[in-house]
C-alpha cells in the first residue's frame, strides 16, 4: 500500500525559490546578492584612507624644498638670482641717494655742525662720489681694494656727518636751545632722520652677503639679511635679487617700526646695526616731536 504524502506546513518547507538554496527565504537570497553587489563594487573602488590620517604637511614639502634650494639641487625650479652669477645693479639710485644726503647736510643750520666746517664732510663725499661715478659709472661691477676702500670711507663720512649733527641736535633740544620756532626744528629733525636712513641703507648695501661685488659673483649662499622673495623663492621672479632699492626700503621700515619688519637680521653685524639705527632713529624722532609739540603748545 501507498501510503500518503506527509502534508506540507508552510514555514517548515525549505523549498528553492527564485534559484535560491535549501532553508532560504526570498528576503535572504536578495539580501546575499546585494551584499555580493556590493563586495564586487568595494573591491572595485580604491581603498579609502583611514579616518584621521592626513597626507603629507605642507610645511614639511616647503621645508623640504628650501633645503634643496639651499643646496642647489631642485629639479623642477630654476636657480633664483640671489643665488648664482649676475650682472652688477645701476649704479644710479646709489649716486642720487648719496647726492641727496649731502644737500641735506649742506642745508643744516650751522650750530648743527659745529666744530666741524659745515662744507668740510660734504665736500669730501662729493669727491668719492665723483670718483665713485667716473670709475664705474652705469653699474656696479668694478672690484678692487681701491673701489671698495673709497665705497665704505663715502659712507663713513656720511654717517659720521649726520652722527655730529645728530648729537647736536639732541643736545640743543636737552638744553632748550633749540629755538622757539617749531617749523625750523622740525626741518632740522627732518633732515637729520632723513640722511640717517640713507646712511644705514648705504651700510646695508656695502656689506650683506660681502658686498655688491661679492653678490653679484654668487660666492655666499648665506644671507646676512633674508628678503621675503629669498625665504619664498616660489612666489619671486627667477631674475629677482636685492638692490640697493630694498636696502633702502628696509632702512626706512626699520626707523618708522624701531625693528624689522619683512626683512630679517640673520648675522650679528645686522641685528647689532639695525639695534643702532633704531635707537638713533626713536631718540631723533622722540624729542623732536615731543619739543615741537611744547612749542606749539605756548
């Protein structure tokens, strides 16, 4: 005899639905395909960083990249000009600075150059420019003991002209004879600033990195004075290096700010000359005005 089939409870029949396997449901089967979906497409995509970690710093590339700037070994950026052999700058804007500071002392009053002849430093300066100027006359490129020896005893005496007047002038003012006009003394204050910073933009000038003969050979690597385009060489045209313009500029900055400002001392002689400058600088500018104001005041 046949016996009857067991009848069938829904829930316990593991039966295949939809190419699915024995004991799984609808549900089951689609979600495994998804999941397979969805393992072939992660193994497709690249793998994701791990949360928290970073790619490299950009101050370590920077780092990186100045170190072989310093070297002389960076493939894909040309060798700045500060750095290799170049032509000499104009000599011009060193002859009308120079020309300028001795109108200026030619103008003092005399009691602000006393014991000295008022014309004696001045006339003297004239000569090595003169000299200077002839020598070398549209750039700076002429080396020599002679030429470098006349270079630093101009601005010796230019400063040592200005200094005198200076001295003078702080004692007048100390003393309270300074007059009772506040138009003369501020022309006095003025003028006495004013050369004072042609003379540190001259000192400067003649001695970072050796000279502007030394510069121009691309012998010193390491600057006394670092400018905002050699810390950057990236942001700075490849032809770009320090003239006497900028010596100047950073003069002028360091007797209005009384310290530096975009250009940073890097040798001794530089921070110990920029320390001087502006203590010249804040004591000139100080009773100048502190005097001047009084005056008005009465």
């Amino acid at each position: 005899m046949t016996q009857p089939e067991p009848e069938r409870k829904p829930g316990n029949a593991a039966e295949p639905d939809r190419g699915g396997r024995p004991g799984e449901t609808p549900h089951e089967t689609g979600a495994g395909e998804a999941g397979a979906g969805q393992g072939g497409a992660q193994a497709a995509m690249p793998p994701m960083p791990r949360p928290g970690r970073r790619g490299m710093d950009p101050w370590q590339i920077w780092l990186h990249r100045a170190e072989e700037l310093a070297s002389g070994h960076v493939p894909d950026v040309p060798l700045p000009a500060w750095l290799r052999k170049t032509r000499g700058e104009a000599r011009w804007p060193i002859t009308i600075s120079v020309a300028v500071a001795i109108v200026l002392q030619i103008l003092l009053p005399p009691k602000f150059t006393e014991p000295l002849p008022g014309f004696l430093l001045p006339a003297l300066e004239g000569v090595l420019l003169v000299g200077l100027t002839v020598a070398d006359p549209l750039r700076v490129e002429r080396a020599g003991m002679a030429m470098r020896a006349a270079s630093i005893v101009m601005i010796f005496l230019v400063t040592l002209a200005n200094a005198v007047s200076a001295v003078l002038l702080v004692r007048a003012i100390l003393d309270g004879r300074a007059g009772s006009s506040a138009t003369p003394l501020f022309a006095t204050g003025a003028s006495v600033w004013g050369t004072n910073v042609i003379a540190f933009g001259l000192w400067y000038w003649e001695f970072d990195r050796g000279g502007p003969i030394r510069r121009t050979a691309g012998i010193r690597r390491f600057p006394d004075l670092m400018f905002p385009q050699m810390a950057s060489p990236f942001l700075a045209p490849r032809d770009w290096e320090p003239h006497f313009v900028d010596y100047l500029y950073l003069s002028f900055t360091n007797a209005t700010a009384f310290s530096p400002t975009d250009v940073m001392p890097l040798s001794r002689w530089a921070k110990l000359t920029m320390l001087v400058q502006s203590a010249v600088s804040l004591a000139i500018g100080a009773l100048v005005i502190a005097r001047a104001v009084n005056i008005l005041r009465t």
